[in-house]
C-alpha cells in the first residue's frame, strides 16, 4: 500500500472515530473537529515502541498533544486519552494501517478506551471473577485523570489476561454488550 492511500486510510479512521456519540459532554461545538483533525494527521510511526514504558511515553505525549488542540472548555485528560485509545484501536482493526506501522507490536500494551460501558463492564467482571482489586468510583470520562485511568487500566489487564486477550479488546465486547442489552429491552 502507497503513501498517499495510507494518509487516505488514516484520514478515514481519524474521521470515524470521534462521533457524537463519542464525544458527548466532552466540549462544546468544535471538539469533535479538533480531535479528528489532530488523528488524521498524527504521526503514527512514532507509536513504534520495544517496551510498555516506551509505549506509554508515546501515548502520554499523543494525549497531551491532543489536550492542546482542543477548544479551551473540551482541554480534559479523560477525553483526550480515550479519543487517542479509539484512534490507535482503530487503526490496530485495519489490515493496512496494522501492517504499515507494525501496530501489533504495541497491541499488548494498548489500552482499553474508558468510558461508563467499560467501567460497569470492568465492575461487574472483576466482581463476577472475585478479582482482589480496588475499583474506582467511576464519575465520567472528563472526570478521569491520568491515576484514576491507570487504576481502570489495572483491572482492565487482570480481566483480559483471565480472557487471554489484550484489554484494548475489552471496549468491543463491553460496548457490544450493553447494545445487545438495549436492544432486548425494546
């Protein structure tokens, strides 16, 4: 795959990944457009890491990146961490961003993008499991800094690893569970 077909994919992804839905709450009009011009047009090829330190430097950079770009009253941690989360996800899914920027190298360290489906879904495995771990109060995503995240991300790794997946997985099956459960109700 050329080049330019990858920025088109990566401007597709960028594009998709922050919807209304997404971004809910999360600042006034314009934080969606901010935050999908800055994934469009990040660098993935710094993401390359050999180690979870390495990875999470990156991360941490790509977020508070992301935190300057966005309007004023939308500059929280949470929202940022979980639009890059999404994008980097997202980009792990397809085939050719996957391949181009050896993005499975980092699958393991990814992580899972929080958000009130995520948590509940971390509460009620981590209970269901009699995991010994201390779960945070969940408030909201804006809410969220940088030790709440890692708290989350804690059992998040303890479930995936009884799952034998990575926890970037772990918001699929959380996020389709709580549809399907919407769905039964109607």
């Amino acid at each position: 795959m050329d080049k330019n077909m990858l920025r088109l994919l990566q401007e597709r992804l960028g594009r998709t990944a922050i919807g209304a839905s997404t971004a809910r709450g999360m600042g006034p009009v314009g934080t969606i457009q901010a935050a999908r011009s800055f994934l469009q047009a990040c660098d993935l090829r710094s993401i390359k890491a050999n180690t979870p330190q390495a990875y999470r430097r990156r991360l941490d950079e790509l977020t508070d990146a992301l935190i300057e770009r966005l309007p004023v009253d939308a500059q929280h941690w949470g929202s940022a961490r979980k639009f890059v989360n999404i994008f980097l996800r997202n980009c792990a899914y397809n085939r050719f961003m996957c391949e181009a920027y050896r993005l499975d190298r980092v699958e393991p360290w990814m992580e899972v993008p929080l958000d009130s489906h995520v948590a509940a879904g971390l509460k009620h495995d981590a209970l269901e499991a009699n995991l010994d771990l201390t779960l945070p109060r969940w408030k909201t995503v804006i809410g969220l800094t940088p030790e709440l995240s890692d708290s989350w991300q804690r059992v998040a790794h303890a479930i995936a690893q009884r799952g034998a997946i990575h926890r970037v997985h772990l918001d699929v099956r959380y996020w389709n569970g709580a549809h399907l459960q919407r769905q039964a109700r109607h």
